[in-house]
C-alpha cells in the first residue's frame, strides 16, 4: 500500500508538530516546493484493515499540509501556509477542502480562530458542506464538555453572522429543531441560551427529551425559561426512551434528579403517552425513589 514519501511524510510531521521555523526554511528550498505541490496517492483510512484498508486518494501535498497544522491547533503556522499557497497562485478550494475544515473542526480549542484564518481565504468557510453533508454548525457541539468556552465562541461568532439556529438538515430529513436538540443533549445551558437568544424554536424539537435523558437540569431549566412545555408529548420510541413527555423520558432512564425537578416545575407525573403508560409504569426495576416522587404508593 503507497505511504506518503519521505519528503512529504516530513513536512507533514513538522505541520503536525507546529515547527514553524523548519517549515519556513524547507519552503526556501526548490525540491521541497516541488514536493509541496505534488500530489501522491495514499491511504484514505490509514489505521483501518480490510476493505476500508484498499480505499486511495490522490492527495494536494499542500492541503495536507494545511489539515496536519489545523489538527494541531496551530493557527500561526495554517496563516502561514495559506499565505505560501497564494503567493504561489493556488486557488482557495484547493487549500480550503472539507478535509482540512473538518481538521479544524476536532481541534477543539482553536476552531473558531482556525476557521477565521481559512475565512481570509475562503469567505463561504463556514456555510461549506463536510462530507456526508454536514454543516459547519452542527460540529459545533463536538467536543463541549473538553472545550466549553471555545464551543460556546464558536457558536456565538455563527449565531452573530446570522446563520439559523432552526436550520434543517438535509440528513435528517429536514426534521424540525435538529440542532437545538443536539445542543440540548451534548451541551450545557449556557450554549442553549445562545441558541434561544437567536431565535431557536422549542415547540416540536424533542429537546426537552433529550436534555431529560442525560439529566441536563442546567439545560430544563433554560429551556423553561424560554417557554418550553415540560408536558410536550412524542408519539414515538426514540434514541432517548419511550414515547412521551420529558417526564416519561427521564423516569425510563432512572434520572432521580431530573424526575424531580420536572415535577416541581409542573410536569405531570400521570400523564399517560400513546401506549396509555405513566412515568410510573416505565421505572427501571423497583426504583424507590423515583416512585416515591412521582407519588407511587404501594
């Protein structure tokens, strides 16, 4: 299997690594540029086995190069680069690919100052397509609970340029309120706020539920502030538990706490779902507790 050569496998190393100062020196060099603005065909799943394994691509040295310094968060040195490639008259697209986007995209911390340099390049950064169709904004809650703050900047700057908050996306069929339910679940109550701030639509969007099922009471509590209906039933099974209210989706999934604070907040504890079950009838096992707030007497 074809493996990147030893010049190029170089230059991806020092990308990698942030070694600004030897990237610089080898630019100066004739057989390095010649290699920087080759293409070689390699592995496009390296680590895997099988099928996966035979899967090539014909790589642009150069844009690799971009995603290996992405990847490292190094922001300084991406700059760098995309000033080298213009100066060599390399067109934007093939510097700023969904691949190296995506690179910017799991490094975490300095995504949005990563996505602003591509933007000096490439103004329609962030409303590129990543592959299978993604859009920039949904990776923004990728990596929350690593990188809190640096998410919540990110989804601030897309919030301010005016990107929609009820976007629907096309691999989930257009399905109402995607977005504010994966914040809803992945996220915490300060990046939800955000997205109610700019106009996020709760009625429809499950995320009462999914907070329900990961215990978000930080994010409930958002969600109520901003008007939701803890009452607000599903007539389907989902990822998150049974049919129903958050209510039933929290009792299923024995989230004591949350059963709790949905109740004092006006949940109602024998609301029956499509299958005509309360939140008492889904309790895991004998759960005591979450019984004796429901007001379960035996």
């Amino acid at each position: 299997m074809a493996t990147y050569s030893a010049p190029a496998a170089l230059l991806l190393a020092f990308c990698k690594s942030g070694e600004q100062e030897e990237i610089l020196a080898l630019l100066q060099d004739n057989a390095t540029l010649s290699t920087v603005f080759s293409r070689e065909t390699v592995p496009r799943f390296p680590d895997t086995s099988g099928t996966f394994a035979r899967i090539t691509r014909e790589y642009f040295i150069l844009e690799r190069m971009l995603a290996a310094a992405a990847g490292g968060g190094h922001v300084d040195l991406v700059s760098v680069l995309l000033n080298f490639g213009q100066q060599h008259g390399v067109a934007a697209p093939y510097m700023i690919t969904t691949d190296v986007v995506s690179a910017a995209l799991h490094q975490l911390r300095d995504t949005l100052d990563l996505l602003l340099a591509f933007q000096r390049v490439q103004p329609e950064v962030f409303s590129m397509r990543l592959p299978m169709g993604r859009h920039v904004l949904e990776s923004v809650f990728l990596g929350v609970k690593l990188e809190p703050q640096a998410r919540l900047r990110l989804l601030r700057h897309m919030m301010d340029m005016g990107f929609d908050p009820n976007l629907r996306l096309s691999h989930h069929s257009g399905q109402h309120g995607v977005l504010l339910y994966k914040a809803s679940r992945l996220t915490y109550g300060e990046m939800v706020e955000c997205m109610l701030q700019h106009g996020a639509i709760i009625a429809k969007s499950k995320a009462q539920r999914g907070a329900a099922r990961f215990g978000r009471v930080d994010v409930l509590e958002v969600l109520l502030r901003y008007g939701a209906d803890l009452n607000e039933c599903s007539e389907v099974k989902d990822f998150d538990g049974p049919a129903g209210a958050a209510l039933h989706v929290a009792a299923a999934n024995g989230r004591a706490e949350t059963v709790r604070w949905l109740v004092e907040n006006g949940a109602d504890p024998m609301m029956k779902n499509c299958d005509g079950l309360t939140p008492g009838d889904l309790l895991p096992g004998e759960d005591n507790e979450i019984a004796l707030i429901l007001g379960i007497t035996t």
